[in-house]
C-alpha cells in the first residue's frame, strides 16, 4: 500500500514508444477486447468485495475473499489445475495467509511470464478503494483474455500481507521465483494498487510508476522502457486518461525490484483519503475512473504479453482446449500444458508418419504442465496425441 504525499517528482508526459525494433500503435484486435470491459463487473465487484468486510490476517473475511477470487476465475473457464496457492506465515501472527497465482500458459515462450497483480487484504476496514480497485482490474483482464492466446505466459498474482508489510509478495519471490529451478523468467510485474478514485473530483489522470530505485539500479533502464510503453497503452486504449509519470514504491512490486525484475505500476492521482480506515468505501471512489484503468490494464496486457490478433488462432485455441505441446522442436524433455481441460486422468502418445504408436504415457492428477521424457525417440516427424475420456487433442511434433 502507497503512503501518502505522492505525486511530486515527474511531469505529465504523453508518449510515443518505438521499442524493440516496432512502433506502439493501436492494435483493432486489441481495442475491440477492450471494449469488452463492462462498467456493470466493476461495480458489481467492487460491491462484493466490500460486502466481505474487513480482510486482515487470521480473518474469515480473508478466507472468504480468497475463496470469492477462486470463484471468479472458475466463472471465467480458468480450472482448478491453473491455480497455485502460495501459503505462508509470519512474525507476530500464527495465522496462514494465502497468495493466489491463476497461471495462463503462453503458445511462444511458455516459460516467460508476465505477472498482473494487486493485493486482496485490507487493513482497517473493507478496503474497497485499497485494493478492490486493484483487484478489479486484474479480474477483468483475467476474464477477458482467458481464451485468447498469447505469446508469454500470464500469472495473475492476488497477494495477502500486504498491508503488513509485503509479506505475501516477499513470499513469492523467494519461495517461487527465487525457489524454481532454473529461476523463474519474468518479463515484467504490473502491479495495480489503489486505483479507484475520489467521489467528486475530476479523475481523468493515472500514475504511471518506474521503478529508480538504486538496489538494484540494473532494473531501472528497462522498467522505465516498460513504463513508457505502458504511457502508450494507456493513451491507445483507454484514451480518456491522462497519464502522470512517478516512482514506484510501497508496493507488491518492491520485492520483484529487490531481486532485480522489470516492474511498473498503475496508483490513483487523485489520492483517497479514506485508506485503512473504515471510511474506504465505494461512496467515496469514481468506479467510472476504476472502469478506465481496468481498460487500460487490458490494454497494456495484451500488449506486454503479445496477444493473438487472429480470429483463426483464437478459434484453434479455444477448439483444442488450450493445450499447447512445447518446445517444438523438441531435443529430450517436452512440456504438455494442460490448458483448460478438466480431467484427472490422460495418455499422452506419439506416432510416426506409418501411424506406429513408438511412445505411450499414462499421466494420472496432472499438472497444469507435465515434462515427458523423449530423450530414446528418434529424430523426425510426430504427431502428439492427448486423450481423455471424452477428449483427443493431436499436434504435429519435431524431435531433433
């Protein structure tokens, strides 16, 4: 959670990126899922959330949040098998707390990820503003490009502890990024933190957050890079923000710039009053202004994840379940992503091009991604067939 006095460092900038060898422009595919953000899920959500109340450490109000998070992802055809619970506790409480990671698996590089996240715990009262705000934009995003592909790989991260100190996000970063081997590949963290407004004000700016910190200051080139592009997004697809470039800091992102990832971030310019009081309801915030940004949130994901522009590869997508096959080429390990498919149980075959099965592997309480070993294959060309019980998912696979 921000402090407060917090706008006094940049100037409003308006930007036109060119980054990795393209221009930013708008993108039709992009704008017409935009579009699709829905004015009536924003208040609707932030309505729920505050009814939840207060959301602290050791609370049933934080387990239900948490359960009403899973809930909402299962609506939008996220399955159980993408979820992971990051469980943790810390000095002066013996309660458990829970981060909540929804993974979506990337056609082109699956072990790359950009993270959108924002916290779930309040302090003080419900929190509404503090970070249902957040959370709003990250469960649109999530709703909306759940069946269409993108490049990298996306974790939508709902952090607990925050407010105590960034103990959920410090948790992840050491226990997962920093405990997966090898180390977790990140892209970038967007975090979205308290975005929600003042009650009769003119809310028509967003801060836009880089990261110039010194420890270390090997992340801050390319967050301010990220930063810019995010400006862009923000005038591309929900051009009726202004954007106000500041620091990051005090945030769920601070651990990821700790440990040397590319961070940026979105906080309200128009600063609430009303945080970590029980004063911080939705009659003191501009859900409209909450509607904007979660527009441009969808926006900057699809853009930082690159996602499909094809009606075609959509279809093809959603037609086989989201499961992807990857790398191929394959040398000796191939991952299965199981996508959105629903079932405790598959068989995971090869075939060469006489139609001779060579492999066969039965695979029971799979998870999301699965390693197959095909080190004894031999080179050539394969088709890959998944089967369950009521399903059969075939790709053609290289091994070298």
């Amino acid at each position: 959670m921000h402090l407060s006095m917090k706008k006094v460092i940049f100037l409003l900038i308006v930007v036109f990126t060119v980054s990795k060898g393209y221009s930013q422009v708008y993108v039709p595919a992009y704008g017409n899922v935009v579009n699709q953000c829905l004015q009536t899920n924003i208040t609707n959500n932030l309505t729920e959330y505050e009814a939840l109340g207060l959301k602290r450490r050791g609370t049933t109000a934080l387990q239900n949040t948490l359960d009403w998070l899973k809930n909402k992802y299962l609506n939008y055809g996220y399955t159980a098998t993408q979820f992971q619970e990051d469980s943790y506790t810390y000095s002066g409480s013996p309660a458990t707390c829970k981060n909540l990671i929804v993974t979506k698996v990337g056609t082109v590089y699956p072990d790359t990820f950009v993270i959108v996240c924002g916290h779930y715990d309040s302090i003080g009262g419900t929190g509404t503003n503090d970070n249902g705000s957040g959370l709003n934009c990250v469960l649109e995003t999530a709703r909306l490009l759940q069946s269409i592909p993108t490049e990298y790989s996306i974790k939508f991260i709902n952090f607990s502890g925050e407010e105590d100190g960034l103990y959920g996000s410090q948790h992840y970063v050491s226990s997962i990024v920093n405990g997966t081997n090898p180390k977790m590949n990140i892209r970038l963290v967007l975090n979205i933190d308290e975005v929600g407004g003042v009650a009769g004000m003119t809310n028509n700016t967003i801060t836009c957050e880089r990261d110039t910190n010194n420890s270390p200051s090997t992340n801050n080139a390319l967050s301010s890079t990220m930063t810019n592009e995010l400006i862009t997004c923000v005038g591309l697809y929900s051009p009726s923000l202004n954007t106000f470039l500041d620091y990051a800091y005090a945030s769920d992102y601070m651990p990821f710039q700790t440990n040397n990832e590319i961070i940026t971030g979105f906080f309200e310019t128009n600063e609430t009053t009303h945080k970590h009081t029980n004063s911080d309801l939705l009659i003191y915030m501009d859900p409209v202004y909450n509607y904007n940004i979660a527009k441009a949130t969808i926006g900057a994901t699809m853009h930082f994840a690159k996602a499909s522009t094809s009606t075609l590869a959509n279809e093809a997508f959603q037609a086989d379940f989201q499961v992807s096959f990857f790398p191929n080429p394959v040398k000796d390990i191939l991952s299965i992503s199981l996508g959105s498919l629903v079932d405790n149980c598959y068989t995971f075959s090869l075939i060469d091009i006489q139609g001779k099965k060579v492999f066969t592997k039965k695979i029971l309480d799979p998870k999301l991604v699965e390693e197959i070993n095909l080190s004894g294959i031999s080179n050539g060309m394969y088709l890959g067939v998944l089967e369950t019980a009521s399903q059969r998912i075939t790709k053609k696979i290289v091994v070298e």
